[in-house]
C-alpha cells in the first residue's frame, strides 16, 4: 500500500476550486489518476482518495495497493500526473462539473444532505454562497488556468508526506526509498 499526501492551505482556495481539482484527479471514470494507473497502465486496479477541508487547512490524498513489481513505475506515474496538472488541463473539468451545475437540483431531493451541504460549507468553510444557484456561479466561475495555479502551489515535494505498507527491510535493500526521493525532487520540480 502507498499513499500520497499533499498538504494544503485551504484559505488560500474557494471550495468550488479545491473540489473540483480533487474531481479531475480522482473522481469518475475519466478522472486522470484512474484512466493513467489503471485503464492505460494496468499498474493498478482500484484506488482511494480523499480531499480533507477545513477553513485554514486541508489535506488532498492518494492511496492504492500495488504489486512489488509496479510499485516504482506507478509511483512515478501518480508524479508525473501531479506535475501535468500545473501545465494542462482540457476537457476534464468539462467532465466533473455536472454535479455541480447540471445536477445541483438533486440536492433537493434529498433534505438531510441539502442541511449538511449548506451548513458545512458555510458556517466550517466559510463560503460566501446562501443558496444553490450561489454555489453553481462559485463552480462555473473556475477555470482550468485557475486550477492549474492551485496544482502548482500545492503540488511540490515540500508539501508531499509518502507512506508505504510494506516489508521495510527489503524496500531499503532494493534502494527503493532512496529512489522514491530521487523521482520527488526531480519530477514535482
């Protein structure tokens, strides 16, 4: 098992634009850590991610389990995903912005979320937004330059914690540990 975790500044970020870059990573079908480490690669086949927000800070983070033998190429590949977020992002934002534009509506069907939705982004968050048609204009209005600024800010090795489930012995005999470092600072420059 290894996970990546990136810490974050939340305040320094609308809610609208930390949600939908965690969506474009790992939300969906055609999110680009599913489509590159499992539908392209095969490195692996399932994986769990989270987007922790509070009103000052936050935490965005990758888990998933790999074979020995992958272990480095996915690494390197979950990297190299991180660092293309700063310079390109297309029609992926197109892709993940139905919930919240499109779909919002369905909020309403279903009261107890609606509660918890407007409450926690609100009074935890601190959004500026009162009602639906508020919290649409606050997705609608990012774009993917904007998003590819956050991916700078966030995405770098200082901000990166690794952890790794693993025989402890056997990673620092291959030189594994000492590799992983190597890609951080060469790749998340």
């Amino acid at each position: 098992l290894i996970r990546l975790s990136f810490d974050l500044r939340s305040d320094c970020y609308s809610d609208a634009e930390l949600t939908l870059l965690s969506d474009v990573l790992f939300h969906g079908d055609y999110c680009k850590i599913f489509q590159e480490l499992s539908e392209k690669s095969g490195y692996i086949y399932s994986f769990s991610s989270c987007l922790e927000k509070y009103n000052n800070i936050g935490s965005m983070h990758l888990a998933y389990e790999v074979q020995p033998q992958n272990l480095e190429k996915s690494f390197i590949r979950a990297l190299e995903i991180f660092q293309e977020m700063k310079t390109h992002i297309g029609d992926e934002l197109e892709y993940v912005l139905a919930p919240y534009i499109d779909n919002s509506v369905m909020l309403l069907d279903d009261p107890e979320d609606l509660n918890w939705t407007m409450a926690y982004e609100a009074h935890v968050l601190g959004n500026p937004y009162k009602d639906l048609e508020d919290r649409k204009k606050a997705f609608l209005a990012v774009t993917p330059k904007r998003l590819m600024e956050i991916a700078t800010d966030i995405f770098r090795p200082e901000n990166l914690l690794i952890t790794m489930k693993g025989n402890k012995k056997k990673l620092e005999e291959d030189g594994v540990i000492g590799r992983m470092e190597k890609e951080v600072r060469e790749i998340l420059r």
